[in-house]
C-alpha cells in the first residue's frame, strides 16, 4: 500500500500555506534550537503535574544574569539577551583581532486563567537549563476520590 501526498490547491501555481508550513522542519533537534527565519530559539519542555506546570528552557552557554522571567496578565514571558567579545590586543595595546557578537530570544507562554499561583512562579538555572517552576491553585489541583456512605 502507497501513501500518496495530494495537493488539492485550487491555484497549484501558488503553494498553499499550509503546504510550507508543513512541508518544512520546523524543530533542529541536533543543536536543540527551534528554526524560523532569521531566528534561534532554545528548545522549550512543558509538563503538568498535579502541583503544577514544569518548564524547562534549553539553554547552555548562558548565565542565570542573562534571563528575564516575568508575569504579567496571565502571559509568562521568558528572555534573554548575552553579549560576547573577544579582544586581541599587541604588546602596544593595538588590536590585532576584535570580534563580538550578540543574540536574544524571547518566548511567551499564555497561563491557563484561575488555575496557577502568579505569585508563587520561581526560576532556577542549572547546567545549561533554565527551570521554570508554576504552582497550582490550591482549588485547581485534582481532589482525591471520595466514597460517598449510602444512607
């Protein structure tokens, strides 16, 4: 049995959309950045658990100086911004080689509305990965099943 890929593109002289979008790797796993053009984005984990939600930001070389997390209407915002040099310099202080360079990368996440604790979020940064850490709602965490006595 063959897969066949058709394109029902009513204009086929224009690709459709959809076609690029889809047609395209969209996740560089050797070097753990998201492409797009013109941009590289650390890799991003997500996960929910019955305390919480987990997010771990993929981004080594960094130091924990270099991001900014913040709240704001239920939107966390997650950047960052680093600045290298390398000078070389003769024995009469003249460059002899000067290069720098300079890369950011922001990412937002929309936080479902009356489940997460915004006051309680925390970061840390460890062997090149930022965790993200967002608490529950006390009322939003699952309750434990409760037997109802028969009267």
């Amino acid at each position: 049995m063959k897969l066949i890929r058709r394109n029902p593109n009513l204009f086929p002289e224009f690709p459709s959309v959809f076609d690029s979008f889809l047609g395209r790797d969209l996740f560089d796993f050797e070097n753990g950045l998201v492409n797009s053009p013109g941009a590289s984005v650390p890799a991003v984990n997500v996960k929910e658990t019955e305390e919480g939600f987990d997010v771990e930001v993929a981004a080594p070389g960094f130091n924990k100086k270099d991001f900014h997390v913040e709240v704001n209407n239920n939107l966390l915002t997650i950047s960052s911004e680093k600045e290298t040099k390398n000078e070389q310099k003769d024995e009469k202080g003249r460059y002899t080689r000067r290069e720098f360079g300079y890369s950011s990368f922001k990412r937002s996440f929309t936080l479902p509305e009356n489940v997460v604790n915004a006051e309680k979020i925390g970061a840390t940064y460890e062997n090149g990965i930022l965790h993200v850490s967002i608490p529950k709602r006390e009322e939003a965490k699952p309750k434990p099943v409760r037997q109802i006595a028969i009267a």
